[in-house]
C-alpha cells in the first residue's frame, strides 16, 4: 500500500493547493505513465516467478542468472524508451485529450515522469527477486522510503512552491531514482559470497542460455499488461471528454483503485512467491495450500476496503481535495470504485497464482477474453443505445471486466495443476 500512497499524496496536494484542471491533469498523465511503464512490470513479475521456482530447485545459481538477463532486458529497453518517449507521448495524448490546459499540463508531466523509466526498471527487478526469494520486507523498505520521499517532495514542490502538476512529477521523478539506488545497494548486500561472485560473471556459458524462454514468459505478461494498463487509461482518460470535474473525479477514483490493487497485491505476491517455489519442487499438495492460504486475507482485503469505501466516503474525499465540484462528481460515480475491491480481489488473487506457476500464457488468454469479448462490446452497446457514450458506462464495464477475469482464469485453475504435476512426474 506504500506503492499507491504516493500517488494519493500527490492527488491530495493538488487537490488542496491547485485546480481541477491540475488533478484532471496528473490523473490523466499519471495513466499514461502507468500504461507506458506498466506493460513494462513483467520485469518483477517474471523476475519473480523465475526466481522463486528456481529457488524450489535449491539453484541460487540459476536464480542470480535470472536476475542478470532481467537487469540486461531493463537497460535496453529503458534505452529505447528515452530515444522514443518524445515522439510516443505527444501523439498518445494527442489521441486521448482534447486540447486545452488539461492536454498541456499532462504532456508536461508525463515528459518529466518518463525520465524516470530506467529508475523504475531497475527497482522492479530487484523487488522481483526479493518477493521470489520469499522476502518481503525488502520490498516494503524500497516503496515506503519512496512513498515518504514523493511525500516530501510534494510538499516543497507543490504546497510549498506553487508548481502544480510539473512539481508533482519533479518529486516523483527524484522520489524514483531514490527507491532505484536503495534497492541496488540492498540487492547488493543481501546476496551471499557465491551469488556476488556470479553476479560479477557476465561472460559464463550458462547466461547465454534461458534467452528464449525468458521472451516467450515476458512477452505473454507483457501483452496481458498492455492490455489491462490500455483498459486504465481509457477509463482516466475519457473524463476529459466529460469536463474537468469529472476528468479530475476519475483521477481520485482511479487512485483509489490503484491503493485497493496494492493493498490486494501483498497477497498476490505472496500466492506468487509460495507457487513458484511448490511449481519448482513439482509439489501439487503444496501449491494447493498456498492458493488457500492466501485466498481467505485477500477476501477479507476485498470485502474490508468496500466497507471503507463505502462508508467513508465523505473523509475520504474531504482529504483528497476541497474543490465541491470535484467532490459532487466523484460522489456520482462513487458505487462502481466502491464495489471493486469487493468483485475484483479474486481476479489479483489468481494473477499471483498464475504468474507462481509460470502460467503467463493462460494469464493473457484471461485478459484477452475480458477486454475483447467484455468490455469493448459493453462500452459499445451503452453508447449505442445511450445515443453517446457516459462515464457510468465506461465504470461499469470497467468493473465487469474483473469480474470476468476472475471466472476466467478460476475455469483455466484445474490446467494450471495439470501442468505442474505433469512438471514432477
């Protein structure tokens, strides 16, 4: 929950000390940001999944050579990133905003937050080997002392000096390349003699290989990820199309999302970590106590945060902004962003079991069949007979879409097992 804090702190800064347009605006960029770094994530969830279920071997060797490749496919993707993200951000927001101030102030922070991509890369490999190595807290150490540092930086940039969205994504920007070095130092600290000596051998035959493979999983996460991020920032997006009052209602609601998303992702983590390492000692029983065990907080997460969602609304919005405006629009839309937590926990919960298991492929068919077959055509069909397109409409196939990729993915669950009792026969 550190992870999405942050943004709230942004969001709350803004909405205390700025316009709507402003919170429209980081909204707005903050999901394109998301879409554009977050078809990327494959790097911690794969650097996850290949970890753990190495580590289920007992090969600490392997697992370091998971971490290499993962660092050297961050470097070259962050490359390419700088070289494009002038020409692929402008025309993205082009597409997705009209224009005006709302437009402008978007591009401005989205540049700036791009900047910050090869940071980012690089937190997210480390935080993937950690949670694959069973250890949590170094990745809780590595958000929170980022959340702080983004909570800071907030407060001078924006409440203090005046700047608006650019000093919200200057203080991300600098709160990034804070979490990256720390997470490098402690990666570094943390392996033993032997994993350090293997860390320093680039030229061993055994990191030639394993390429392939690592492609064909990530590729498979990050289509998924492109897929649902694409989802998000048509959701924040489209407000702008509805004014800025409820462009700038979507941005809270979406932020509120994004705390529920995290919150529920400590257990899907966890699921991940505890099927990676059952996955690799081919042991079924274990994989079916992990998916149990983690089950049963995620559900109460879920049914917990709709209860304060729903209920707290009123305090909830009083700290996100003092602009009445903004508050009566959010107020509008406020059953759908509390309902998800309650309908969507079991979709992050399978997602975590999935990617354990290496199931990547069967995660992307899942989401394909949500977005394509569920939410295109329900946004579709409310427009037609809506004679246009509403934000009511764009919230509720947001929401069928989870509840659809849970059942998903809970139908492909028995394949899954097959798969990985097949792996230790």
């Amino acid at each position: 929950m550190a992870v999405p804090l942050a943004g709230l702190v942004d969001t709350a800064a803004l909405g205390h000390f700025a316009t709507a347009t402003d919170i429209g605006a980081v909204g707005l960029g903050a999901a394109v940001v998301s879409t554009l770094f977050w078809i990327f994530a494959f790097l911690r969830t794969g650097t996850t999944s290949l970890v753990g279920r190495s580590l289920g071997r007992a090969d600490a060797h392997g697992a370091v050579r998971h971490v290499q490749r993962a660092f050297g496919l961050a470097l070259a993707l962050a490359a390419v990133w700088l070289l494009v993200m002038w020409v692929v951000v402008p025309g993205i927001l082009q597409i997705l905003a009209p224009p005006g101030a709302a437009r402008d102030a978007a591009l401005a922070y989205t540049l700036i937050r791009g900047l910050s991509l090869p940071a980012m890369l690089m937190t997210l490999v480390v935080s993937g080997y950690f949670i694959g190595a069973k250890n949590t807290r170094i990745p809780l150490v590595i958000a929170s002392t980022q959340a702080v540092a983004n909570i800071v930086f907030d407060l001078v940039l924006v409440g203090g000096l005046g700047l608006g969205a650019e000093g919200a994504a200057w203080g991300t920007f600098a709160s990034e390349l804070i979490g990256a070095a720390l997470a490098v130092s402690l990666l570094w600290r943390r392996l033993s003699p032997e994993q350090r000596a293997t860390f320093k051998d680039w030229r061993d035959e055994t990191l030639r290989h394993g390429w392939a493979a690592l492609l064909r999983f990530n590729g498979a996460l990050m289509g998924r990820t492109a897929l649902l991020t694409g989802v998000v920032t048509f959701v924040a997006s489209v407000g702008s199309y509805f004014g800025p009052e409820v462009l700038a209602a979507n941005a809270i609601m979406l932020q509120l999302m994004n705390l529920a998303s995290y919150a529920l992702d400590g257990y899907a983590n966890a699921a991940e970590a505890l099927v990676a390492h059952a996955a690799g000692a081919g042991q079924t029983p274990q994989l079916h106590s992990a998916v149990i065990a983690t089950a049963i907080p995620m559900a109460v997460i879920g049914v917990g945060l709709t209860l304060v969602y729903w209920f707290g609304r009123g305090l909830i919005l009083t700290l996100l902004t003092d602009l009445a405006d903004v508050r009566a629009a959010a107020l509008d839309y406020w059953p759908w962003i509390a309902l998800l937590p309650l309908l969507s926990w079991g979709a992050y919960w399978l997602d975590g079991v999935f990617l354990g298991a290496g199931q990547a492929g069967l995660m992307f068919a899942a989401m394909a069949v949500s977005v394509v077959g569920v939410f295109i055509p329900v946004i579709l069909v409310s427009a037609w007979s809506a004679g246009g397109l509403t934000n009511t409409a764009v919230w509720t196939s947001f929401l069928l879409l989870n509840v659809v990729r849970q059942v998903t993915l809970g139908a492909l669950y028995p394949r899954l097992t097959r798969s990985v009792a097949a792996g230790a026969s």
